[in-house]
C-alpha cells in the first residue's frame, strides 16, 4: 500500500485536520540527489498541524539531534505545538522478558487504529544507542502495524543518557499529538529506571505479564507492579489459557496488597492473547474507563500538570548531577574517595563533603 | 534502680569492655550548679570505647548540633570510632498505624537484652522538630526498656530535614556501636521518604503490620513491602489469633509477587504478640538466622560499603538540591515558571533550563 495514499485517505476519517500545505519536502541537489529542504520553524509547525508525517519525522529528528544549531529551532517547534497537545491518551506499556510485547502492541495497535484512532508508537530504550536506533528493527517486529495509515511508529532516539532519551520521547509526544495523533503507546524496555521515567509522561500505565507462579516476576524491576493501572496476563490461548486465568486471580489477590492510588482507580488484571485476538478489545474498553473515571474527577488534567512540574525538577536534579559528576576534580578524586568508605576510614558525609569542597572549590585541609 | 550502679553491674556481662576511664562529667560551677565539663576529641572517644555513657550521650548531643564549633569535634569523634562499629546487627523497625510499635520494640527489646545482648534503639523522625525533640516521650512509651542497664535509648535529633535527621542517626549508630551495644533497633515513623533512608543504614528491615484484609495497608507507602526482610504480624492474641494467622498466609502469598532481593533472602511473614509475648523469641531467631545466612555469602559486608557509598552519593545530591533551591534568584523564580508550566506554555525542559540559567548565572533572553 503507497504510504502517502493511505495517509491521504485516513485523513477523511479525521475531520477538522486540514490537508497538508504544499511543503515538497525532498528537493534535488545539482547532482540530481534529494536533499532536505530547509524548514523555520513556522513551516515545521503548520506542517505538522497539518498531519504532514515526512515533516512530522523531521521535527522529531531535530528534536533529537544535539547540535546546538539544531536545537533553538526544535524548542521553538515544540512551544508551539504544546497547546495542540493536550486531548490525547498515552499509554506507558512494559512487560517481563517473553510477555510478547512487540506481538501484543501490533495486535493492540492494529485494534485502537481500527477504532478510528490515530495511533503513535514511541520506545524509550536507553540501550538502543548500541545499536544506534533500530528503526528497521521496529518496522519488522510490528509489520502490519508499521505500514498502517492510521499509524506512526517511532524507534527510541539513539543518543546517550536515559535523561535525555526520556525528554525527547516527552517532546515526540507533544510534536506526535499536535499532527494529530490521539492515541500514544510509550513502550518501555524493561531496565527499571527507564519505566519510572515512562511513568511520569503517560496518563495510563499498562504492565505485561506471564502466567506463572511468581517465579517470572524475577524479569520485574522494583516498584513496577505499584505502577501498574492494568496488568495483562499475555498468551492466554490454548492450554495456556486456564494457567493464565489461575495467575489472573493470583495478582488480583496480590494486588490489595500494595497501596492504594492517588488517581482513586483500583489496578485491573485480565487476561489476552494476540495470537488468538482475545481479551484486546476490553483491555482498550478498561483505559477508556479510566479516561472517562479519571477526567471526570479532575485526576486526569491535575496528574499531567504535576508531570510537568515533577519532570522540570528531574531535569533540574539530573543537570545538577551531571555538572557535579563531570566535574574534571571531581571525578579524578571519586574512586580514591570510594576505596576509604570501602576501607571504612571516612563517613558518608565527610566523602560528600570533601567531592563538594573540590566541586565548589572551597578550601579544605 | 539507679541507673549507674544498674550500667556498671551489666558490665560485669559484658566481657572485654573496659571499666570507664575515671572522668568526672559533671563539674560544679562556682554557684553550686552543675556544669558540662569540655572533653577533647580524644577524651570523648576514650570514654565511648569505655562505654561510659554520659560520655556517649554528650558525644550524640555534639554530633546533634547544628553549631559549627561542634562539627569539627563531632567528625573527629566519628571517624575515630568508625573502626569499632562493624561488629553489630542493625535492624531497621516501622510499621502501620496502630500496629503498636512501641509496644514491640519494649517486648522485644527485652528479649534480646535478655539474650546478653546490648541494645541501642534510635528513632528517625523528621517530624519531631514539632515536639522539640521527645525523650520524655520516648521514655515512658517503653518504660521498662528505657531503665534497662543494657539498653539505650535515643530519639530523633529534633532538627530540621530529613537528610540531617538521617545523617545524624548514621553517625549516632557509629558511636552507640563503639560504645559497646552490638544491636541497633533504628524505628521510623513510617512517613515514606525516612523508610527509604534508614533501609540505607540497617541490615534487616522489619516491617510491622496488623491482622486485615488489605485495607489496612492503606497505612503503608510505596515501596516498603518490598524492603520487607520479614513481616510480623502484631497483635496476635485471643480472639485476634486466628484472623492474624489467615492474614500471615495472605501475605506470604503476595510477597510471591514482589521482585526477588538481590541478598538472596526470601523475606518471612510471623505472627507475634507482644502482649502475650509470643513469637518474640522466633522472630529474633530469624534475624540471627539472615545475619548468618548475609555474612556466609559476604552479603552483609558487601552490603554495609555499598550503604555507605549510597549515602556518600545521596549526601551530595541533597546538598546540590538545597543549594539550587536555596538560591535567592531561583526560588523568586520557581512560582512563575512553575505557573507557567500548570497553563501548559512552557515544556518542562525550558522550565528547567530557565531555572538553572539563574543558578549558574549564564545569560538568557
């Protein structure tokens, strides 16, 4: 299927995003090669208003580029498209090793597209500058969904710290719901601190699990079942589907035992499968609930204002920290200061306070 | 009882302590009032290693103070102590409301006095600033704990924030260990954050909750079942005994759930009254159990320089916050670029590098 054709065609379903502006993205070099026209920011963002995907895509690149020359122009892209941001999900999803999260996303995706919505897929996976972006990866492991008009399937940006990975798929966000996408999925790889980073940029957050008898929770990082607003026992098909209605019923036990939620929702568990397309549809119909539940008492709109301000102080804290830990004294003088609290000749608070003196270049015996 | 006549006969116990070096704390003013005398470093750490008490107590009130005159003293003090304070077992206590703490800690407490053991319980309570501090309370709410010649009793410095309250609670472990007590009770007021810090500073976490079906948890903050090395259920007695039992099984059905410990200890769930006294002895022996299991496989070695490297970290961070936030021009501006973030006209990332433009003085449009 022609990409652009498809795209054209979904438009008519979305009523109100008005046809893309006669940008040609591509224009020839002398040697006959295509080249990236230059945008400013103004056309960057009525392309995207425009739903424009190949604009859309060069936005999101530059928002992830970090060339400084790069950078002014993505923040200006990005304040713009802020207020055009807000009437959206976004679904956090994660999962166990083998919880087939690439398989249930495709089957998942495939649905809520089928639904009329237009779907993003976004991954935040620090580890993926490994392999420097996985875009080719992405597309094979979701291949109906990544050739799907209703669909935008985005790779992790493959670029250092978790920090600056996180904030970029927040930006991605903002730049994906003002081209019209209404429906977010952040898909996280599972590293610990990478979903609590997830956890503080959706409205709703999905876990996936085996069915088993505990032991599989060795694949789930602290504090990730607390999290968690559903969580899905996955392969529930054939002989595995009364194992994992035995495991339903264990975790909605297990559940009364963690502490209650801020939002007022009580977590659900259910069990699907994507390989037999059962239990998809109610698990859309339970966010959908939680939508309606949590707007209705104000959770919804106040969570994601105090995201924002929880977010600007992390980006603070973790500012702070690289200065002082890329501090040239101050890493030099780290692993001696280590091996004495290994030694045990020195306090905690006396290590901090000696790294600090050099950071601050204070005097210090 | 006296409580120096009671100190001295307990001495007689404890084999390879020392007698106290012949100090006189008290001197007599020129009015007939008593008077501090001024002990040097030296004459303080003395007197610790000796187990002198008063000496012990003053040396805490110094560690306490927040005078700059005491700090240096204070640091000496500590670090020649540190050597000494390896050979003990912390434990760290909270639990619900109304699972009767105190109650606890004074049965308990006995018990392991009772076993030859000298014990120091210390509090971490951030919100005791209020009271002024609580000796008097700490007093009477374990009464006969509070006389016993091999315990001692210390409650929260009453001073400000919690990184200093724990701090101060570290370094107070450091000499209660030096002095000779080879058992540490550190209680937290379960307020959430004071829970994360002291799991920083104890070997075995007990968690202390009430017979109930989950509502009770409601008492509970995130992330301290998981801290869990054991859960006693209390007040299980007469008619409450059974209902106690069925919550015992419960719970070790949940802890099934949780991420497994990296110490390798399967966290254990016991029923207790400390009113009948039973099941004070049991829980005891699991402790000793997980001491010996921890130090065969060098987990608890490994464990306490980790800690302390931890706390290093987390000390330098603190002080990074407050530094930043305690900026004249920054804490002007939080409220405004804070509102701006609540009306959505500005990402969290601006946000931050606005503030943290003023912080470091750089210029900004």
């Amino acid at each position: 299927m022609d990409k652009k054709e498809g795209f054209k065609s979904s438009l008519k379903v979305y009523k109100g995003i008005p046809q893309p502006p006669s940008i040609n993205p591509d224009v020839l070099t002398k040697s006959g090669h295509k080249r990236r026209k230059k945008y400013s920011a103004d056309e960057f963002v009525s392309g995207i208003l425009a739903g424009n995907r190949t604009i859309l895509s060069q936005a999101i690149t530059l928002v992830e580029s970090s060339l400084p020359e790069h950078y002014e122009t993505a923040q200006v892209i990005i304040e713009k498209c802020l207020p055009f941001s807000s009437k959206s999900i976004r679904i956090g999803i994660t999962g166990v090793p083998g919880a087939g999260k690439s398989t249930f996303i495709e089957t998942f995706g495939l649905y809520i597209t089928g639904e009329g919505r237009k779907l993003a897929v976004l991954t935040v996976d620090p580890s993926s500058q490994l392999s420097k972006g996985s875009i080719l990866g992405d597309k094979t492991r979701m291949e109906q969904l990544s050739i799907h008009p209703g669909a935008f399937i985005r790779p992790s940006p493959a670029t250092g710290a978790l920090g600056g990975v996180a904030r970029k798929t927040r930006e991605t966000i903002i730049l994906c719901e003002a081209a019209g996408f209404n429906t977010v999925l952040v898909e996280t790889v599972g590293v610990g601190q990478s979903e609590t980073e997830v956890h503080s940029m959706v409205d709703f957050f999905l876990l996936l699990m085996l069915a088993g008898g505990g032991d599989e929770l060795q694949g789930i990082k602290r504090g990730i079942m607390e999290m968690a607003d559903m969580i899905a026992i996955t392969k529930a098909d054939g002989a595995n589907k009364l194992f994992a209605e035995n495991t339903r019923v264990s975790f909605e036990n297990a559940l009364r035992f963690f502490p209650k939620k801020t939002s007022g929702w009580v977590p659900q568990v259910h069990t699907c499968s994507a390989l037999a397309n059962t239990g998809i549809k109610e698990l859309w119909e339970i966010i959908i609930e939680y939508s309606a539940f949590t707007r209705n008492s104000g959770y919804f709109e106040t969570f994601r204002k105090e995201q924002a301000v929880i977010r600007m102080h992390n980006t603070i804290i973790e500012y702070l920290n690289n200065s002082f830990y890329n501090h040239k004294e101050v890493r030099s003088l780290v692993p001696e200061i280590e091996n004495q609290l290994y030694e045990g000749t020195i306090t905690s608070y006396k290590a901090a306070i000696k790294l600090l003196d050099k950071y601050f270049k204070r005097h210090t015996e």
